[in-house]
C-alpha cells in the first residue's frame, strides 16, 4: 500500500518538480552569468525564458497554497506564510551587517535601505522582491476566503479589473514616477495577482490530480490561444501565462511508471532545496566574485 501511494505521488508531481529544478537552474545561471560573453540577441532570449520560469514558480506556488488556504485551517496558512516569511526577513537582516562589518555600506546612513528592505522586499536585497508579492497576494487572497464563500467568483471579477487597470497608459505612468526599488517590487503586484488567480483557479479545478484525457486536446486548444492571444497587445503578458501553464500540462502527462523509487526520492530532495538556493545565490555569486 505505502509503494501504491509513492507510485501515486510521483506520477502525479514529479513532473512539476523536474520543471521547478530546470527552472530554477535557469534563473541561478542568468544572475550569476558573466555579462562579457554572450551576445545581446542571446540575452534578450534568456530574459523571456527567465519570465516564463518565474511565471511558472508563481502558478506552482498558488496552486499547491490551495487547500490549505481555502479549507480555513489556519495552522497550514500560518506554516506556509512562515516558510515565507523566515527567509525573508532573516536573509536581509544577516546580509545588512555582513556588508557592515567589512565597510560595504555605512550601518548608520543605509538602515532606511533595510527598513525598505522588510517593508517591500528590496532595498538591499533585490531577490526577495518574489516573497514579498506571494506573501502580500496570498494575505489577500486569506481575507477575501475569510469573509465569502464565494471567494473566487470574487478573485476572477478583481482579476479582470485589475486586468483592465493595469492594461492603461495611465496604470504604467503612475508607477514610472516611482523609485526603481518601488516599482520592481511593488510595481509587480498586479502581475502576481493573475498568476495566483491562474494557480488558484487551476487548484480548484485539481488540474493536476484529476487525470484529464484530454489533456493534449487542452494542449492544442491554449496553442491556438497563445498564437491569438499574442496579436491582441491590451493583453501582451499573457502568452508567458499560457506557456507556463502549457508547460504544466506537459510534464504533468509524462509517464514516471518505470522512474526507479531512488531516482524519485533523489529528484525530490534536490528539488526541496530549490528555495534556499534561490534565496542566497545572488549573495553566494557576489562573495565568490570578490574573493576571486
């Protein structure tokens, strides 16, 4: 019976952790990379590629957060928002007075930078910009689940406004006149919203366990949507959405049958730590770069 449930499990998400460690090596090579060496043309691909894979952390993110937020327990909402919280906060805090001890920053005049820091994820430590908008997006969505039933016929009609909103010249006018800081982190929060509004949705829907035989026919059907939806430019963002969601499907339909147990177990250790590695890379490559 144990084995029954590890073949189950596996063959139902092993393919979203293969995707979380490809990703999440894309990501580590594009901050770490040398500028020297590639070509703009290359660059400018690794940035979409880039795009997409953090699309898809978000959609991932939002979509296993599902059951515990919208089932009430507050034990499980308190971990999840824990295991974000702790990094975020401990991270900078530690980082701030490395930088001070060797001279980097005056620990006096640059506290207001880690006050921005904690406030909106970036200030110091730009990388954290990410935990910051999944925290702030799910304490929104745990207040809409707490005050309505029908909290996601709630989530879908804000989404669509916010869809609206932020389509406007006047949405992206109002945050140019914005620090850099700011607007990279904060900035991003409508864009956070959809993608935890997608993961949200698909949960609710349990796209992933419920094996859907059309599956491939969906796969066909968000192709012709990607190619329409690409002409329509109010909506520009939504092909990066409706990739990582194709994506999603496809490693989601892959057999594991013959995958050895080992070979899961080790996919799914190395998989667990993506979290900390993309907390700590940034500062781990500049360390590395300096003592080099």
């Amino acid at each position: 019976m144990k084995y029954e449930i590890i073949i189950n499990s596996k063959q139902l998400y092993l393919g979203i952790e293969i995707l979380r460690m490809l990703f999440a090596f894309i990501i580590l090579f594009f901050h770490c990379r040398s500028r020297k060496i590639y070509s703009a043309s290359f660059m400018a691909y690794l940035i979409e590629v880039v795009d997409v894979g953090v699309a898809l952390f978000f959609i991932i993110s939002f979509y296993f957060s599902y059951n515990s937020f919208s089932s009430k327990k507050i034990n499980k909402i308190k971990e999840r928002l824990k295991r974000l919280i702790i990094p975020y906060v401990i991270w900078p805090i530690i980082i701030y007075f490395q930088r001070a001890s060797f001279k980097i920053i005056n620990i006096k005049k640059k506290l207001k930078f880690l006050i921005y820091q904690i406030l909106i994820g970036n200030g110091i430590y730009c990388i954290f910009w990410f935990n910051f908008n999944l925290i702030f997006v799910l304490l929104f969505f745990t207040i809409i689940i707490f005050i309505t039933r029908k909290f996601m016929t709630f989530l879908i009609l804000f989404g669509l406004i916010i869809i609206l909103i932020s389509s406007s010249n006047a949405y992206l006018q109002f945050w140019n006149q914005f620090k850099f800081d700011v607007k990279f982190s904060v900035g991003k929060i409508d864009n956070t919203y959809k993608l935890g509004l997608i993961g949200f949705f698909l949960s609710s829907k349990k796209i992933i366990e419920n094996k859907i035989n059309k599956k491939f026919l969906i796969f066909f059907i968000f192709i012709i949507v990607l190619l329409i939806i690409n002409k329509i430019s109010i909506i520009k963002l939504f092909p990066k959405y409706v990739f990582s969601i194709l994506l999603i499907f496809i490693f989601t339909s892959i057999s594991f049958e013959k995958l050895e147990i080992k070979t899961y177990t080790l996919i799914k250790q190395i998989s667990s730590y993506t979290g900390g590695i993309y907390y700590i890379h940034p500062y781990i490559n500049s360390l590395l770069k300096k003592l080099c």
